[in-house]
C-alpha cells in the first residue's frame, strides 16, 4: 500500500479519537455541564448529524480544490473546534461545536476514502479502506481508552486539548504525504454535470442497500459503545479505570476486524456477511446476558469489536465498489451510511436508559439494529453481492455493471 494512505491514517485516527472518546467520557460531561447522562450521550449523535450533512456537501465543495488543499484545511478547522469545545462552560456551545467538528472530518474523510481509492487498483479498494480505517480502530485501541485515563485523571475537557494538539502532527503529514495536485477536478462547464451524475448514482438499489445495512450495523455499534461506561461500573461492578481496558479490548477487536475486511472484502464479501451477521447477532445477545459477569464481558468487548468492524467494513468497502461512477462522491455516500447509523443508534439506545432493561437496554437495541440487518440483507445477499464480485470487482466496470 502506497506511503499517503498510512499518513492519512494518522489524521483519521486523530479525528477517530475525538469522534468515540464520549463513550469514556459522557457521565463528566453531564456532571461538569450540569445535564443529564442521556443528554450528554446526544452529543454522540451531534458529531453523527454533522457527518451525514457534512459528508455530501463538503464533498461536493471540495470537489474544486485540490485534495491536499482540501484535507489540510478540514484538519485545521477540526483542531480549532475542539479548542473551542475545550474552552466553553455552556452544553449548548459544545453541541454546535461537536457538528462543526463533525462537519470537518466530514469532509476529511469523504476527500480521504476518494483519494484512497484512486491511489489503488481497482481490487485493492477493500484493502485501501482497511488502511485508512485502521486510523479509527487504533483511535479505539490507544487514543480513546487514552483519553478517557486524561478524563479521569485530570477532566474532559484535557482531551478536547489533547485533540486539538494531535492536528497538528496529523496536519504535517497531509502537507508531506500527499502530492501538490493530488484528486484535483478540472475546473470546466462539464463539472456541474458530473456532480449531478454522481449524486444520480443514489438512485442505484444495490448502492442504496449496501448504504442501508452499513447505517444498520454501525447504528447497532454505537447503541452500546455510547454508553460503555455504565455498563462496566455499574453492571460489571468493575472500577472506572477498567473503562479504558474494555474499550482497548474492544479496539483491538476492531483493528483485527477492519484487518479481516480488508483481506476478504474485495473477494468474498458474501462470506463475510453470511457468517458474521448471525454471529454478531449472537454476541449482542450474549453480552446482554452476561454483562454482569467481568470475565464474559471483556471477552465479549473483543468479540464483538471484531464482528461489528468486520461487517461493518465489508459492508461499507461494499458502499464505495458500488459508488465507482461517482468518484468524487462516493467517499461521502460511504461516509453518510456510517454515520447515520452513528447518529441513530445512540439517539435509539438513549431512550432505553430509562426503561426495565436500564444500562442494558443499549446492548439490546444493538441486537435488534443487526436482526433487522439480517431480515433484510440475508434474503438479499446475491443482490448485495454478485457472483461477480467473489471472483473480482475489477471486472465490473461502472459503464458496464448493471445498476442492479
């Protein structure tokens, strides 16, 4: 794999650090800003709006400006946010300022997905997705148990800080790995043409699909990974420190499952989803079970950091094979499935906490977002996946491929 696509992996892992540090972070934030603890979690759906907005439209604005123009800038806007974030008192100023974060990383990794993609063949897409995604898992294996050790000892905002600092390395590398002219659009009449002809590709079924069931999945991911926390003080009975060792389990999962999408992705996608759909089903059931059980429940932090990151990613590898007539804005298609599911799950999960399930509620709207995932994918699964696709997606040429 090409240099820039690591390097652009450093800032995603920046930016997937601030995007899941609250699940460690949201009941000292509903002390220190006087809300509730399911208030606190809405910010978690605040950073997922501003990436669904975000996604298309900076995409699309970016589409004149050179990718590397275009990253270092949505890098620094990023940076200023968190300080801001740092520095207010109010819960209604970090809220605005998590979607202006979130609009910045939207447009971040909307340029880096089409970037990644065009610095590949076209079989490698999978594994190029796996590398910059691996930016996001190692934010879930160091930065966010990190931030959440910083949180407690010291207080939330000291990683909002912590964030703002690790821009500025992420910064250098964009400036440094990736070349002057880099995803450049020809300024000419025919590209308002071609943006409507890529924001055509969503009339596609199978790339509406694939979008779907990504948005189910990570919705299911984050109903539990937003409220960790309790469930390890609370119903595990375990110390707070131990919040960052699940949340290191869980990020070790993740690495491993983004490492296996990244090898089966591009030839046996339909594996992945036949086999790790109902096994991931079956790990939310077992953690809701066994939740209260110390031992179940860091197993089941890296089981099922493993599973969700590993449907997950086919899936959305899935998203940008599907999206290849619109190269400027398939990384935003990719990115908008994600983070609806990012914005809904948390939203969904939130209005359990109150309910006879209490802390596990969140665990069992997580089994019910993948068993509707299932119902809907499993029947489809040859419609999601084309014979064609287990043998290679280079052979499918977007002026050829049927639209499904």
């Amino acid at each position: 794999m090409p240099l820039p696509l690591y390097l652009l992996a450093v800032a995603v892992f920046a930016m997937g650090t601030s995007e899941f540090m609250l699940a460690g972070l949201v009941p000292d934030i509903a002390i220190g800003l006087d809300v509730s603890v399911g208030s606190a979690g809405l910010l978690t759906s605040a950073f997922a709006v501003g990436m669904i907005v975000g996604a298309p439209l900076m995409a699309a604005l970016a589409r004149w400006w050179p990718a590397r123009a275009s990253l270092l800038g949505f890098v620094l806007a990023f940076a200023v946010a968190h300080v801001a974030g740092a520095l207010t008192t109010s819960f209604a100023v970090l809220f605005v300022t998590r979607v202006i974060a979130a609009l910045a990383n939207a447009g971040f990794l909307a340029v880096a997905l089409s970037t990644a993609a065009t610095l590949v063949a076209s079989d490698q897409k999978g594994r190029a997705l796996a590398v910059l995604l691996s930016g996001t898992t190692v934010a879930t294996i160091a930065g966010v148990p990190g931030g959440a050790v910083l949180g407690t000892v010291l207080n939330w905002r000291a990683t909002f800080w912590a964030i703002a600092l690790l821009c500025l390395p992420a910064a250098f590398g964009v400036v440094k790995g990736i070349p002057a002219r880099a995803g450049t659009t020809p300024r000419d009449t025919s590209a308002g043409s071609s943006l409507r002809g890529e924001i055509g590709q969503l009339a596609m079924p199978r790339l509406v699909l694939v979008m779907l069931l990504g948005a189910l999945v990570n919705a299911a991911t984050f109903a539990t990974f937003t409220f960790l926390t309790p469930i390890v003080t609370d119903t595990a009975g375990l110390g707070e420190l131990w919040v960052p060792v699940v949340l290191v389990l869980f990020g070790v999962g993740s690495f491993v499952g983004v490492t296996l999408a990244g090898r089966l992705s591009d030839r046996r996608p339909g594996i992945v989803i036949a086999v790790g759909g109902p096994l991931l089903l079956l790990g939310w059931v077992a953690l809701a079970t066994l939740a209260a059980q110390p031992v179940a429940l860091l197993l089941l932090a890296f089981v099922q950091g493993t599973l969700s990151f590993a449907l997950g990613g086919t899936l959305i590898a899935r998203v940008l094979h599907e999206a290849a007539g619109a190269p400027t804005m398939g990384g935003s298609y990719a990115t908008a499935a994600l983070n609806i599911g990012a914005a809904g799950g948390p939203v969904v999960a939130a209005a359990t906490l109150g309910a006879n399930a209490g802390d596990l509620g969140p665990v069992w709207i997580s089994g019910l977002l993948v068993a509707v995932a299932l119902l809907i994918g499993l029947p489809l699964r040859r419609f999601i996946v084309p014979a064609s696709a287990g043998r290679s997606d280079a052979a499918l040429d977007p002026a050829t491929r049927p639209n499904g």
